[in-house]
C-alpha cells in the first residue's frame, strides 16, 4: 500500500473545498484514514474476523464504499466459507482503479483467497444480489441524508437469513456536552498523530458539507424501520463506533 503521508490540507487554502474522493485523496488515504479514524485498523481487521461468523455458503459479502479494499482485504483474509464471493463497490473511479491493483498484489501474496469483483458504481442505484454480509466502514455518512432509509432498506432485503451488515460510522451526540468533550478528544487524537491546527481546520471544512453523522438512536431507528430486527454495536472509540444490523 501506499506509505505517501497525508499533507493534503497543510498549506493555508484562500478557499477551502468540498472534500472528494479524487485522485490527490488516493495517494494518501491509508494514511490520512489512519490518522484520523480512532480505532480504524482494528475496526477493518475484526469486520474480517465477524464476517466469517456470518457468512453463508454461495452468497455475497459486499464491501460497500470500499475505497482502496482495506476491508474487502480483510474479508478475504478471514472468511472461508464455500462458493462465497466479495463484491467492492465504490463510486469514485481513481479509488476503483487503485483497489484493483492493490487486490492482485493480495492475489499474488496468498493461495485460497475468495475471489474478489471491484465494480465502479453508485450504491444507493445499484441493484444488490443474496448476500451474508454486506460491510459498510464510513460509507454511509456520505450519503445523503433523505436515501439513507431506502439503501438500508435495500440491504436488508439482499441479507440472507443468518447474515449481517456490519456498518461503521462517525457519531454526532445528540447531548451538547458529550458532543463538545469527544469533539474534542478526536482533535487531540488528530494533533497526537501529527495533523496541525491548520490541517485540522481545513480538512473540517472540507468535509462539513459532504459528512453528516448521525446519533447511535438515528442510526438505531433507521436500521429498525429498514426492517433490521437487532441491532448490537460492538467497537466504539471516541465518535467512531461500529454497529451489527442483523435481518
Ligand atoms: C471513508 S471512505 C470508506 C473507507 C473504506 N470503507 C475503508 O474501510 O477503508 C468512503 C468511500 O465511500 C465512497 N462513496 C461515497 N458515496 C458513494 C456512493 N454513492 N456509491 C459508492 N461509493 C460511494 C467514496 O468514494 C469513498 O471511497
Ligand atoms: O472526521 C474526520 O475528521 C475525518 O477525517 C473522518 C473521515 C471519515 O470518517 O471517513 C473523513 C474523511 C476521510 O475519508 C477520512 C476520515
């Protein structure tokens, strides 16, 4: 994988723009994911380790949002169960065109992996198979707010009896205080890992207008309208957590 250090947002912008997935992104994104999502290589090493609880034979896993793999990675590494197959799923082509690489290098490592499909597409307009497990690792929160139920919904209706989404995401706290205080602690985390003060700033301001979190209670009665009957979160670090939505 890359080992390029995330300087994107380093230099003082006279304006700041939206943040996109494009080609600048690519080239630093394992770093700047790692740097700024507590928890992330943890989080993306057990989706690996709880997808083979889940996963049935002859059906999908979807990595939903996959951006370079790392989760698709992880699947292939854990899951062995028969005739399964992963499916990456992204809609930015600079990311699409990256993960493939990185998949065949994986291919060329270990013997006996899944076979794996990277497609370039739109998740809230694609039209998704029987699945086991679908894995969406802070997809989700870039999605507009008002298609979020329907994709869920969707989901839902492709995960075989037995299956999971497992689905990660930054939190927004619905009580002031607890909001403020992990704000907080996620920029102390951030500066611990050597952004600056300017790069902090900037990058918020890029990603305000594309990122919506929500609560764990949004989050918990959209997965249940959906139609999810369970709903268990199972890794939390500052205001990054990951939940299980069982069928
Ligand atoms: C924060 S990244 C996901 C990180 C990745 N899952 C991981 O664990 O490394 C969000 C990804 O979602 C993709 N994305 C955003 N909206 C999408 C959509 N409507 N359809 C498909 N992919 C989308 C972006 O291109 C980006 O690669
Ligand atoms: O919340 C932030 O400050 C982030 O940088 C988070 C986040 C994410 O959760 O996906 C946003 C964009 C980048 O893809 C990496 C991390």
């Amino acid at each position: 994988m890359s080992q390029e250090p995330d300087r994107l947002f380093s230099a003082a912008l006279d304006q700041v723009p939206d943040f996109t997935f494009n080609e600048d992104v690519v080239r630093v994104f394992p770093d700047m994911i790692k740097r700024s999502v507590p928890g992330y290589p943890t989080i993306v090493e057990n989706i690996g380790v709880l997808a083979a609880q889940f996963a049935r034979p002859d059906t999908l896993l979807y990595d939903l949002g996959s951006s370079l793999g790392a989760v698709t990675q992880a699947l292939r590494r854990h899951v062995r169960s028969d005739g399964c197959r992963v499916l990456a799923v992204d809609n930015s082509a600079a990311m699409v065109e990256r993960c493939a690489e990185y998949l065949k290098a994986q291919d060329a490592m270990y013997q006996e992996l899944l076979p794996v499909q990277v497609l370039e597409a739109d998740i809230t307009a694609l039209e998704l198979q029987p699945a086991s497990v679908v894995a969406m690792n802070f997809t989700l929160q870039f999605i507009e707010p008002a298609v979020r139920l329907a994709l869920l919904g969707k989901i839902r209706q492709a995960l075989v009896p037995g299956g999971a989404l497992i689905l990660s995401e930054k939190l927004r706290f619905e009580d002031a205080g607890e909001h403020a205080l992990l704000t907080d602690l996620h920029i102390a985390f951030k500066r611990a890992n050597g952004y600056s003060e300017l790069e902090i700033a900037q990058k918020r301001s890029a990603i305000e207008n594309v990122m919506k979190p929500d609560s764990l209670e949004e989050h918990r009665t959209r997965l249940e309208a959906a139609g999810f009957s369970k709903v268990v979160p199972w890794f939390q670090c500052l205001n990054f957590a990951s939940l299980i939505a069982l069928p």
